[in-house]
C-alpha cells in the first residue's frame, strides 16, 4: 500500500482558561480537514495479504450500518488517540486497534474482564496504572487507556521489533509470542507473524488480519463501496481539572449535557459522584466547555450531595440504611450497585445522601482508593426452636407417615414425567 509523506502542519493558539482549568489538547491543525485522512498519512506497519484479510474486508465492506455506528462511536474520541500516537512517533493505523478490540465502546466488557475501548484486563491494568477502584476504573477512561495502551504497544514493540508481533502480543500475551517464536527457531523457521499464526488460537490468527482489513477500507473506502462519515480534524473535547467532589448529573447540567453524552466522554466514573482532586479531569465537547465555566460561577450550591458510609458492626439491610439517611432502599442500591434480596456486610463502604447537618467535605482520596463492598443474602429470621410436646410430637411423626404414603403412590407419575423434555436430566443437557 504506498503511502504518502506526513503534511505540513502549523501550530493554533489555545484559549485562556477562566472559572474552572482547561487543560486543552495542544494539536497542530494538518492539510487533513479529515480525521481519516490524517490516519491514512501515516500509515507505517506493513501490509499483509492472505485469505483472512480478504474474509474481513468482506465483513466490514458488507456492513455499513455497522461501520456507520463506529465511526459515530469513534468521532469522539478518534483526532486524540492519532494526536497521541503522532506525539509517539507511532504508525497512524494503531488508532484503528479500537475498533478491533472494542468497536470504539469505552464501556464494552469481554468475557475475560477486559474493559474500556482497548480492552485492559484488570492485572495489565494495574501494570500500567491504571486505578481500579469503587468510584471509578480508568480502563474506561478515554485519556488514562490511551495512554497506557500505546505505552504498552511501544513496550511490546521494543520487546519484538515487529509491529505485527507486538499486536499479536497485545492481544494474545507477550509470553505466549515469545514460545512460538522459540518453536520456530528450534525448527529452524521464520517468525514473523504469519509464520507463527499456526501457533496461534483463532481469536490472534485473526487479528491482525482485521487490522489489516479496516485498514484497507479506510485507505480507499470507494473501492470497497464504503461511505466513511466526515470526521473533523479538530478536537472533540477538552479536558477540566475539577477542585471538588461534583454529582455527575450535576456536572452533566452544568455543561448542558444529557447525562448519556457525558458519560460517553467519561465512562470511567462509577459512581453518581466524581471524586478526586485536581488530578481528575472531566472531559466536556469543545463547544460546552465555557457553557460549563458560565454555569458554574452561578451555581452557588453545594455541588456533591453524597458521601459515604462504613458498615461498623453487624450486617445491615438496605431498609435500614435508606431509612437513616431519609431515602429510599431503591436509592441506595442504584448509587452503590446492590443486587436485589442482599445485605451489606460489615466493612462495606457505600454512598449514601448527605444528611443537612453533615459537613461539606470532598470524599478523601484513600477512602476511594480502599472502599469494598460485600453483600450476603437477606435471610428471613429463624424461628427459635421450643420443645415439644408429647403431643406435638405425635402430630409431626403421623404427618411424616402420611407425607411418606403420598409419595409411594405418586412415585410411578413422577418417574413418568422424569422421561420428558422438562425433566431435571434433559434441562442439565440442555444448559450443556
């Protein structure tokens, strides 16, 4: 595939920040009106050609409804990751990856726990510093999962010094890439990528392959009868360093968002409020930014109406805990996630609505960083155990003898029904 040389770009004066911080994307506005064709400029990972490839660029091509929801996606989030992989000296189509591990959903869960838009689990996560905590978990996080995510394929890159291996790597394991290249050398064979795909599960033999492909249709997308959505080359958001504890509904009034658009931009917060210090950065569309700074000067009200709670003793209900703190049980569960019929166990950290008289105090940080919850069934309260009478104990004995009748005679039509498909038997094989 050729490619063309990078543009020249000259630099744009960012705005002066006013009420709360902004701490704006510094970017060089490209020749490139199109975030598209910025990527295309540079591409840098060689090309591969075989029949999976192919298979792939089927399925995208044949999809537009599908890549028209990506690209929707991506919009958002797509001029700063190339912004971030250019600042890298990386090759341009890793700002496809997303749409391979994620479709470009910052909230997409695999089966395996990986999370956000790269798709960290939650020990390479915390590798690479990413906080995983009750109130938020920054594999979701645009800024925090970008970064870490290309600091890990420039690790894997310096460890391989092969860009198809390092994705390889990120998706399958470095360890994993490094045994098949050892299986390779011993037999005396190559150990480029399609050389060790035969090692590979089909998920990895894959991927690459798919990369390959959305990057063939972004490179010419008429040749593939695909109709890419303009997305502008200049930055969808800009980052504010927020100085208190807010709700996130409140922050999302401020900035005169549904709450919907901002948690797009800031899926890492788990919670109805966004704790932190100065170091937690609420991301807001360029356009909403000042309309956020407006609002806030005459906000003049408490701007977190949560704190939390530490379950000292026994368990406590729901029940309890909304009537304390004049709210409902339905209330608690949904700020603090509670499955239905639980308990919170003593230890448990929750959020619950300030009280008038409680003080207006940020949430400290190494309560949010070390909060757990732990949940136990709500059992119905044991009848306490008395001694029976001879009596009593005539009745229950003759109830057991009749109990024990019934059942022979109705054995036969149990078994009959045993044989059918709603058996217990048939539904284990089923579920198989």
């Amino acid at each position: 595939m050729q490619q063309r040389p990078m543009p020249e770009y000259r630099p744009v004066a960012q705005p002066a920040a006013a009420v709360a911080t902004v701490v704006a994307d510094t970017f060089e506005e490209y020749v490139e009106a199109d975030v598209w064709g910025r990527i295309r400029s540079g591409y840098a990972i060689p090309d591969i050609e075989n029949p999976l490839v192919s298979k792939h660029v089927n399925y995208y091509s044949s999809r537009p409804d599908y890549l028209a929801r990506i690209s929707s996606r991506a919009s958002r989030y797509m001029f700063h990751v190339i912004q971030e992989l250019e600042k890298r000296h990386m090759p341009s189509e890793l700002a496809l990856l997303p749409i391979i591990e994620s479709a470009f959903n910052p909230n997409a869960m695999s089966s395996a726990s990986a999370a956000g838009m790269w798709q960290f689990v939650p020990g390479t996560g915390r590798d690479f510093n990413l906080k995983q905590n009750m109130f938020k978990d920054e594999r979701r996080g645009v800024l925090a999962s970008t970064d870490a995510a290309l600091s890990y394929l420039q690790k894997l890159y310096g460890m391989f010094g092969d860009w198809q291996l390092a994705l390889a790597a990120y998706n399958w394991g470095e360890g994993n890439v490094q045994r098949a290249i050892a299986k390779n050398q011993a037999m005396g064979k190559r150990t480029d990528f399609e050389s060790l795909a035969e090692h590979m599960p089909a998920e990895t033999r894959n991927y690459v392959p798919k990369l390959q492909a959305v990057k063939n249709i972004i490179a010419n997308p008429r040749q593939y009868g695909v109709d890419l959505p303009v997305i502008d080359n200049v930055p969808y958001f800009t980052a504010i360093e927020k100085t208190a504890d807010i709700d996130l509904d409140i922050a999302a009034k401020l900035a005169e968002l549904s709450v919907d658009e901002f948690k797009a931009l800031n899926p890492q917060f788990n919670r109805p409020v966004i704790t932190g210090g100065e170091q937690t950065k609420i991301l807001l569309p360029q356009e909403n930014a000042a309309k956020f700074r407006a609002n806030l000067a005459q906000w003049g009200k408490a701007l977190s109406t949560w704190t939390t709670h530490r379950i000292t003793g026994a368990r406590q209900s729901v029940a309890a805990l909304a009537s304390k703190f004049g709210t409902t049980p339905e209330v608690i569960r949904q700020a603090n996630n509670i499955p239905a019929k639980t308990a919170l166990r003593a230890g448990s950290t929750i959020l619950v609505p300030r009280l008038s008289t409680s003080a207006q105090t940020d949430i400290a940080e190494h309560i949010a960083d070390n909060a757990v919850m732990a949940f136990e069934s709500e059992r119905s309260k044991r009848v306490r155990a008395t001694k029976l009478s001879s009596r009593q104990k005539f009745r229950v004995n003759a109830g057991k003898a009749v109990s024990k009748i019934k059942s022979r005679v109705s054995a036969p039509k149990a078994s009959a029904r045993a044989k059918g498909p709603r058996s217990k038997f048939n539904k284990r094989r089923t579920a198989k």
